[in-house]
C-alpha cells in the first residue's frame, strides 16, 4: 500500500511537472490593445504582463504600439524589464496605454504579422478587445495554422458596451455603467431645479446594458430616468412622443435614456435613417457614436408634437469610455484577473481561446476558456426578463448590475419637497 501511494505522488508529481513546464513553449509573448478603451484595460495588460513574468521559458514581453497595425510596422515597447511599481501606474490610467487601432486584418496581413512575429520568436499573442477583436484573434489563428505557425492566441474581453457572447459580463462595463448612473443622478437633480424634457443618448449599438444601467440613479418613484429605450426593442417614434408626454402630465419634468443604437420595426437604427451621409469604420459597423444626430431630431420631435418648450440633450458619446473619476473597484480587479488567467490558460498546454467571466452564487466569479469562434464577431443581448415594459427595466437588470458597478453610494441626498 505505502508503495503503490509513492508511485501514485510520483506520476502526479510528473503530471504537473508537465503541465508546468514542458507544457509552457519556449519563445517571447507579445501583447495589443484593439477597439475602443476603457477605464480599466490597462489592468488587464498589466495582470498579463505580471503573469508572463513568472514563466522563466518566456523570454521577452513585448508590446505592439496600436494593435494589429504596430505589430506589422514593428512598433514594439520591451515590457520584459519595466518595474512592477510604474505598471502599477500604468494599470491605474484610463485608455490604452498601448494604443489602439480599428484595423480588421485578412490572411495578406497575417502572413506579414506572422513574418514579424517569427523575427522576434513569437509564441504567444494576446490581444485585449470587443467581438471584433476577438474575430482578429480568430483571423489570427486559423491563419497561423494554415501557414504552420505555432503560435497561442487568447483573447482578453474588453468592452463598455457588455455585448460579448459567452461571459456573464466584460471587463470595461462597470466602469461605465457606474458613470452612466452617476451622471443620471446628478441629471436628476438638474432638472428638477429647472423643469422640462431631458434625453441622454448612451453608447450602445446593438446592446442596451449601459444605457440600462442608468436605472441605479433612480431613488424614488419620481426620479429620472423615467423612461429608457434600448436597441433590444423596437422604438416607435409616436409612441414616444406619448410616453414622454405622460410623464411630463405626471411629474411637471421627463428624464429620458436612450442607447444610440435603438431601431425601428425593420431594424433599422433610428439615427442612419436621419443622416444624410452614413460612416462606416473598419469592421463595416455604421458609426453611432461622436454624433448628436438622434438627440436633436428627438428633442425636435418632442418640441413640436407634445408642445413642451424646454427640452434639452446630451449624447454622451466617448465620455462614458475612459471616465477617470467613476471607475469600479470590482471592474478594476476583474480586469486584472483576465489579463492573468489569459496568461494560464496560455502555458497550460496548445490551447486558443477567449477569458469568460462566469458568475457564481450571489456574487462571485471563475473564470474560463471558450472557443474563439464562440466570441468572434457576434453580439450578446439583454435577456427578455431585464425588461419591465418597452420603456423601462426590470428589477432582475437592477440585481444583475448592481455588483459590477461596486458600492455606489450617492450620499444622503434630499428632496426639494422637504424645503
């Protein structure tokens, strides 16, 4: 019995000697940031970095400057030697510290990074981004395969807009949804103050999460937002007209939360149909956002169909991206966690892949890989039960978010009734 349970510890301790070792390929790693930055996505290069650190058969940490583009113009920064304590400052900043780029690379551009990638022995490639970052790394990969390069690709999820498909959520969005709901807050106030029609349009192409998350600055019954409109449903622009309108009878002021993206019942978003000219950026999406098209044609719509004079709006726009002051302490550190286990999941054997967020009980998270093809270019949406009505979310929306943003308390606040 004593030596059958030497032999036992014995093949264990070769199993994980295996997997620790022989297992981690010899070679350096390089790491991008791709698509739009966030508050926290330096957290997730930083938890990479530190994590490549600890595997002594990678040689050298290389980043490319500006994503995909960088690494075809060799635009590398040797992250090998660069103190723990100023990548602690780097993780602390908003926006990319690598820089970022839109480019969407076909097999011509592969076989040019691949030809980089061999000059410097490159082995692992990681790359921080959204769905379409996640389509380049699948790019990547099949290419590398078809031209016999062994090369291990992850992709670290990235996105304020929590649309990837397969994580519970992304890295990047509670940062965000804490803005959205700190700035609603301070809205509500405002226009309380001086009464009428207010409409805030929210990043959001395809997805409502963040516009969604505008429900935490709701505090009482007659706090804004009072209606939220989301591009999971269809948006009618008489109906609303008449929403706004009834909240206006009722409360004498109307808070309005509208996500970019909303369309019509062809699918058509609301704001393409009013441009004249419509961008498109490299991944062929019609450029949304820098605009404040749909906030003007809807604060005309109501001025002239419910007769209400003081209507005003905001389009957010890129504020909600890399917002310095409302970043989440749980983003932050999830953040960190995918750059490390991207890393893990990297030396663990031949393995490609995306970092999923899984949520565990009632609040906690594991992470995990999926497949590429799982993530890459497609979109996730709002679940039909975070929805109360066309108009508004549901409480379901308001307990699934609430952990992500962290302890967002906005203090004692009164209101003008008791004066």
């Amino acid at each position: 019995m004593i030596v059958y349970n030497i032999r036992t510890s014995w093949f264990y301790i070769c199993v994980i000697y295996y997997i620790r070792v022989i297992n981690v390929m010899k070679g350096n790693a390089l790491i991008a940031q791709g698509g739009g930055p966030t508050a926290v996505i330096n957290q997730s290069l930083v938890g990479a970095i530190l994590a490549l650190r600890t595997h002594g058969d990678i040689e050298r940490v290389y980043g490319a400057r500006h994503g995909v583009r960088g690494i075809v113009g060799e635009q590398f920064v040797d992250l090998t030697s660069i103190s723990k304590d100023d990548l602690e400052l780097v993780a602390q900043m908003p926006g990319s510290a690598l820089g970022s780029t839109r480019d969407k690379p076909d097999l011509t551009y592969c076989e040019k990074m691949f030809d980089v990638m061999k000059k410097y022995n490159i082995r692992y490639f990681f790359y921080i981004g959204g769905n379409d970052s996640a389509d380049t790394c699948r790019i990547v990969n099949e290419s590398a395969r078809q031209v016999g390069y062994e090369l291990r690709v992850i992709h670290i999820p990235k996105t304020i807009d929590n649309d990837l498909v397969g994580t519970d959520h992304c890295p990047g969005f509670g940062s965000a949804a804490r803005f959205v709901a700190s700035a609603f807050r301070g809205v509500n106030f405002d226009n309380a103050s001086l009464p009428g029609v207010y409409i805030g349009v929210v990043m959001g192409r395809h997805a409502g999460f963040l516009t969604a998350s505008s429900i935490l600055a709701k505090q009482e019954e007659g706090d804004g937002p009072h209606l939220i409109y989301t591009p999971e449903k269809v948006f009618d622009v008489h109906r609303f007209v008449h929403d706004v309108k009834d909240v206006y009878e009722k409360y004498g002021r109307c808070i309005v939360a509208v996500s970019e993206g909303v369309v019509d019942e062809d699918g058509v978003p609301i704001a393409t149909k009013l441009s004249k000219q419509v961008e498109h950026d490299a991944h062929g999406n019609v450029q949304l956002s820098g605009s404040g098209t749909l906030g003007d044609l809807l604060v005309d719509m109501i001025k002239n169909k419910a007769n209400i004079s003081r209507v005003r709006q905001d389009t957010f726009g890129y504020l909600q991206r890399s917002f310095f002051g409302c970043v989440s302490e749980v983003d932050a550190r999830e953040a960190r966690e995918v750059g490390a286990h991207a890393v893990k999941f990297a030396v663990s054997g031949d393995v490609d892949g995306s970092v999923a967020i899984k949520r565990v009980g009632e609040y906690r998270v594991k992470y995990e890989l999926i497949g590429l093809g799982v993530v890459a270019a497609k979109t996730k949406k709002m679940d039909d039960a975070f929805f109360e009505n066309d108009h508004m979310v549901s409480q379901a929306f308001v307990d699934y978010v609430k952990p992500l943003v962290g302890d967002i308390d906005f203090g004692r606040t009164y209101h003008f009734s008791i004066l």
